[in-house]
C-alpha cells in the first residue's frame, strides 16, 4: 500500500484524506503492485516521460475507486502516464465544469451526464468505458413494490431531476409501460437524505448511486428493484471517460495510454474487488462502511465492460436512444450520428 508521501494531487482538489491520493512514483507503484498481481498485468516498456493527466473524479463513489487504486499502486504509471486526481463534485454538471474550465484534462462520468452537454457541442470525445451497474431503484416491502410496473402511481425520491439516478430510472419504467411524465411524482431531497424520505413515508421508492444506495438498501432493508446493470440495461455500461478536446488534440498517444491502464486497472478489480475495497475503506472511510460491504458494492459492479472503438459508439448510441425516448435531447437529434460525433476509437 502507497503511503501518503508517494502520490500527488491537485491543489485545488485537496480536502481532509486526499493527500494520500498523490501520484505513486513509477518504479515504486509498479514494484508495489507487482508483488500483489504477479504476472496477470502487463508492464510495458517505456523509455519517455510520462504525460500528466488531471483527471476528474467523484472520490468517494464506489465506482470511482478503482480510478484511485490506479493511481495509488501505479497502474498508470506503468502505462506513463501521471494522473493527478481532481475533485470535481459529486454531479454531472461538476464534472461539466471541471473540463470547460481547464481544471481537469480528462474525466469518468456517467453516460446520462454526458449526452446533453454533448449534444450542445461540449468539446469532449468519449473514449473508453469503464463499468457498469453502479445506479439503484429501491422500496421497502410495505411499499408492495416488486417491479417496476408496480412503481406506476407512487412517489420516488431522488437528489435531483436531471440525475443520472432520475434519468436512468425514467427510462427503465417508460421501457416498461409507465408514464414517466404522469403516473411517478419524482420527489427532491438533500443528497444525503433520499433513503430518509422513503423511511418518513414522504415517498414510496428511492433512486440513488452506489455506495449511499447499498446503505439505504443494507440498513432500511429495502428490496432491490431494479439496477442498471439488469433488465433493459443488461449489458449496458454506466460510466465512461471522455478527454477535453484541445488536450486530445495534442496528447493523442496519452490518452490512449490512460485508456489502456483504465481497462487494466477495471479488469483487475473484476478479479479482486477485496483490494480495490480495501484501499477505498483504508484511504477514503466511506461512512458506515465496512470491508464486506465495500467488497459487495464494487464486486456488484460489472467492471469488465469497459467497450471502445465500435462498441462504445454502440453503447452511446443506445444511451441517446434512451434520453430521447425520455425528451431529454432533441427531437431532432439523431443518435447514432451524435454517438460517432463524440466518440473517438482511441485504441484504433
């Protein structure tokens, strides 16, 4: 494990915890990382320099950890590249900013949170995939909640409308016959007291990301409804990394590299979701959290769906289809065409 001397990160990222998130030094992280892995990694030869990479991130959502196991027991490095993590929030529109602004040069985002910036010709290529299943549709049993035709009539409570939780949600009970638009009251609360509502009887359902999803499921005793790894999003992933435009341009080659250790990096917590749980509960002390549960969580996640080149065309393409099914993007909007306008087959 890196200690909190070997990695390095933004300044204007840096909060309580997040020093150690700094970069792991080539030769250490690569050492480190190899007594744990063995020969299941690949480690290239690389004579330059490496390319700093500010990349943006979510630091305590589960499906973000592995972006920082990746740094700390330098599975970038061996692909040399120097990610230097930023904060960027805990939304859409944060991470939006974060890559207008020049704060960060890269990001991980969830597909729903992309397209409409995207669409309004946000200069950003989408370039590898990362997972999928990190989004939750709960209720409680009381509710009589056991499909998400049985939602028709109740009230859910999410973070915010425009949420990947609210979007992805719309979609998977529109695909199953319910009127969105007039058959769900969507109900806004605090971020952190969605579970709350359902708990208080102000809603009858709860969508929500992972991990606060998992601890409003574990502790309320909520069932699980629907997810966006099963169902219509069977197959589908969550999560993707775009790059800001005028860095693209002119760091190509690192990008793709930073696509090659992101794969690597998703692959190997598909195989040890223990150690990516172990070092998000030693360095980021999710409240509430233990070893177990934060091995469920990102075990549950389907980290070996991470497509590019015609697959990610595909995937994006699928997630356009559903937000205009939904109104999100323009009637006009055809999705196939925005899907190969932001995208780009870095690996090609």
């Amino acid at each position: 494990m890196a200690n909190s001397s070997d990695i390095k990160i933004s300044p204007e990222a840096r909060l309580s915890r997040r020093d150690i998130l700094k970069r792991t030094a080539l030769g250490a992280g690569a050492v480190a990382l190899g007594a744990t892995a063995g020969s299941r990694l690949f480690t290239p030869a690389i004579a330059a320099p490496p390319t700093k990479i500010r990349l943006a991130w979510t630091e305590v959502a589960a499906c973000h950890s592995p972006l920082g196991f990746g740094v700390a027991k330098g599975i970038y490095a061996k692909h040399n590249v120097d990610v230097e993590l930023f904060y960027q929030g805990a939304s859409g529109q944060t991470l939006i900013q974060a890559l207008a602004t020049g704060k960060a040069d890269a990001g991980a985002g969830l597909v729903g949170d992309w397209l409409k910036p995207l669409e309004q010709g946000f200069d950003v290529k989408l370039f590898v995939g990362s997972h999928g299943g990190c989004l939750r549709l709960l209720a409680p049993e009381a509710s009589g909640i056991k499909t998400l035709a049985d939602v028709k009539g109740k009230t859910i409570s999410v973070a915010g409308l425009g949420t990947s939780p609210h979007l992805q949600f719309q979609v998977a009970l529109a695909k199953a016959g319910v009127d969105v638009q007039n058959d769900i009251t969507w109900k806004v609360v605090p971020f952190e007291l969605v579970g709350e509502a359902v708990v208080k009887g102000e809603a009858d359902a709860v969508a929500h990301l992972d991990p606060w999803a998992y601890s409003i499921q574990k502790q309320h005793g909520f069932n699980l409804i629907a997810d966006s790894q099963t169902g219509y999003f069977d197959g589908r992933v969550c999560c993707v990394l775009g790059a800001n435009g005028p860095f693209l341009s002119e760091n190509k080659d690192a990008i793709r590299r930073l696509a090659e250790g992101n794969i690597e990096l998703h692959e190997y917590t598909a195989s040890h979701p223990d150690e990516v749980a172990a070092w998000y509960l030693e360095n980021l002390k999710p409240a509430g959290l233990d070893l177990q549960s934060l091995t469920e969580i990102i075990g549950h996640l389907v980290t070996h769906n991470h497509p590019v080149g015609p697959e990610l065309i595909d995937q994006v393409r699928r997630g356009a289809e559903d937000l205009k099914f939904v109104n999100v993007l323009d009637p006009a909007t055809d999705p196939k065409d925005l899907a190969e306008r932001v995208t780009i087959n870095i690996l090609a």
